[in-house]
C-alpha cells in the first residue's frame, strides 16, 4: 500500500490532489477503518552516536533534551499502544566500522508498556559509537512484524548515516515495497542539509513525515503526536486490478483502491454516476524502485465511446516516490426521478510515464504500486462551482471586469470631448 502524503493521511496525505479539493475523505468507505481491536505498535529508534554528546538544545546536550523527551512521552503514551525502544550506535566505542555498523539493539521490546521499566532503561544510555540508520531501520521493522494493527517507527537522529553502500533511504523503500503497512517518522536534530535530505527522503518513501528539532519541547511534542497516531484508525485499501480496456474494466464503488500498473501500461476501472451526481477521483503512483528521472501521472475520465470527458496529469524531474493528480466531473441532473436507468458509465484510466533506471538492479515487474480513490457525491446546484462551470465565481470578476472597462471608456470619452469642447470655446 502507497502510504499516506499523502493517506490515512492520510495520506492521505493521501494524495496531493486533495489539497484542491479533488477527492473528499468520504472516498475512503469502502474499506472501514480497522475496529476489530488490533493492537497498534510504535518503535522509537533513537541515534546513541557519539555526536549526540553535542551543547546545543537549550543548553544541554542532545542525548539529554531527548531522554527528557522520551519520559514524557512514556508517561503520556496510550494504554492501546504497544511500544519499543531500539538504539543505534550505543554500545561500540572502537573504530572498526565493520563493527561500529551492526550496533543496533533493541533497549526495550515491543509490546505492553511498563514505563517505568522503560525509563530505567532509557537512563542508561549514553552517547557512543557510529550511525547504522539503514541496520537499524531494517532490524526496527523486523521488531513489528506480526498483527493487524498500524505499525509505525519514529527515528530520531542527529547525524546521516556513517555506514554506505547500504543506504538508508533505499532500506526505507525496500520496506514500503513490501506493503506491510509500515510508516517511519523522522525527527532531525540540529539538522544539516546531508542529514536533512536523507531524513525526509526515509519518510517520504514510507508515506512518514520528516520535522527539524531544535529545541526539547519541540522534540517531545512531535513524539508525542506520532505515538498517538498509531492509535488512529487505519483505512486499508481495497486490493484490485485494473483491465487493458475500458470494456473489461471491474466496477468501482466510492472507496480507496490499489494495484500496480507496468512501465508503458494503461489500467482501466468503470464507475456509475447517476445524473445530479458528481465523479471526484484521485490517483498516486509509488516509484518503489529506482527510476529515470523525469515521469508524470495521468488520470483521464472517458464515455464508454472513448470520448473525453476531463483529465488530471501532474509531472515532474529529479527523484520523487509518489506522484499524485485528480479530477471532477459533475453529470448535470435532467430531472428524471428513475436514477438507475439514467446512470452514466465513466471510464477511468491511469497512466504514468515513469521509467526503469538502466543498470542490472532496474526492475520492470511488479508495476508500480497504484492507489485509486474514487467518491460520487452530490453535484453542485450553481455556476458557483469550479468544476461545473470552469471559472466559477472567476466568470462574475470577468463580467464585473468587463463592465467596470465598457463605462470607464464610455466616461473617459465624454470628459475628453467636453475638455476639449472647452478649449475650442476659450
């Protein structure tokens, strides 16, 4: 599942096609949020590097505004959460980086919270050794597995990591690959533009999120957050698979879809939409693997005769893990009370022009992950609306425009023949 920018947060965030009001929250009934008392769990992954002994949040080092932070949030952390510490770089002090590589551990396991066991654990720690955020990463979702509930990982970290080739932000979408519902959270402290980039692209790969930290309250608030989102409700996306035609297509009800569409392949889906109702779709394509650098997603809404009714694209260059675009179309209402014999068959069709990366590590198979939101709500009832009339309320500044332009001329006209009327006069 692509993660939500965008979706749960959504994702939302879930998709970037949101924020204009494409597709509505209420597109996600069609898989209900999860209710049957799955357990969320939370690992908070803290870096014990040697670099964490740093004077520069709030006066104190880095390693005490987040022990600070980790005691509060421990205190606050749901009952229905079951939570984990991992460290990294807490245990080797030497110099071999072989060895300064596989310093990860887990201080306290995932599970029920005893908090102050957890806090007693936490007080042990002091800074030590290398950065093994891609080890650590891979050990931390190895940590979650198991359950129905959100699984979630919040990294704190000060630094990038110190153990290439293997790079963390590849770990993060070898993780999100693999559709198990996983997100990672970064928290950067005192960030640097290295540690910047490699922090948000972790959690950009995993539909996470990426926050600055500069001071200890700011630290424990946002930990604070995170673990509460894990308690959230979460909205699975209904698995499908999308036809080479349109005639083949499976029927969409109002809900959050996925599949995967190939390099170079057209996915088809059908939705019914009943006159004085409106289509809002969005779509999100996941680059999980490496790809060139220029793409763009494409979402067509088309009659069953293969005439185009209204289209969404967006594109790009330079390296991205989720691309998104939607569009709207209002069927006007005729004012036929039998809604079922009058209902339109819309065609919807993603596309996306991402392509695999040269080199032996391109992958072509499976596609890339698709996630589909589809609603049919009320259409608009006035010329108000953007999507029924094009420029809306924009169609009253014209004419207003216009107008005010017509009389100024006409105005403008008369002074200046009376002034000039004047002139011969005098």
């Amino acid at each position: 599942m692509i993660t939500r920018k965008r979706l749960a947060a959504g994702v939302c965030a879930l998709f970037a096609a949101l924020s204009t009001g494409l597709a509505p929250t209420a597109a996600y009934a069609a898989d209900e949020p999860d209710d049957d008392g799955a357990t969320p769990k939370v690992e908070l992954v803290l870096d014990v590097s040697g670099s964490m002994r740093a004077r520069d949040i709030d006066g104190k080092s880095r390693m005490a505004a987040a022990k600070q932070a980790f005691n509060e949030v421990l205190d606050a952390t749901p009952e229905d959460v079951e939570l984990g510490i991992r460290t990294l770089g807490a245990n080797y002090r030497g110099d071999d980086r072989k060895t300064g590589c596989k310093d990860t551990e887990q201080l306290y396991p995932v599970g029920p919270l005893d908090r102050r066991d957890a806090k007693t654990a936490v007080a042990t720690l002091a800074p030590t050794g290398w950065t093994p955020i891609g080890p650590a990463l891979l050990k931390a979702a190895d940590d979650l597995e198991g359950g129905e509930g959100s699984r979630r990982i919040v990294l704190i970290s000060d630094g990038e990591d110190t153990c290439q080739p293997l790079d963390p932000c590849e770990v993060a979408r070898e993780i999100a690959a693999k559709g198990v519902n996983l997100t990672v959270d970064t928290l950067g402290l005192v960030p640097n533009t290295k540690m910047r980039a490699q922090l948000s692209c972790i959690a950009e790969a995993t539909g996470g999120t990426y926050t600055s930290i500069r001071h200890t309250d700011e630290l424990t608030e946002r930990v604070g957050q995170l673990v509460d989102r894990a308690a959230d409700p979460v909205v699975n996306p209904v698995a499908v698979e999308g036809a080479d035609r349109c005639s083949a297509a499976p029927e969409l009800k109002p809900g959050l879809y996925s599949d995967r569409a190939g390099f170079g392949q057209h996915r088809w889906y059908r939705v019914d939409v009943a006159p004085g109702k409106e289509l809002r779709a969005s779509v999100s394509v996941a680059a999980d693997r490496a790809v060139n650098n220029d793409y763009g997603v494409l979402l067509r809404a088309v009659t069953r005769h293969d005439r185009e009714i209204v289209r969404g694209s967006e594109a790009g260059d330079g390296r991205t893990d989720v691309l998104s675009t939607g569009l709207r179309y209002p069927k006007p209402d005729d004012g036929s009370d039998d809604d079922d014999t009058e209902k339109e068959t819309v065609c919807l069709q993603v596309s996306h022009s991402f392509s695999a990366a040269s080199g032996a590590a391109a992958k072509g198979k499976p596609g890339l992950p698709v996630e589909l939101a589809v609603d049919v709500v009320d259409a608009p009832d006035g010329s108000s609306d953007v999507a029924a009339f094009g420029l809306g309320r924009g169609w009253w500044l014209l004419g207003a425009l216009v107008l005010t332009g017509f009389v100024g001329g006409l105005l403008w006209g008369w002074i200046s023949r009376w002034r000039v009327a004047v002139w011969r006069t005098n």
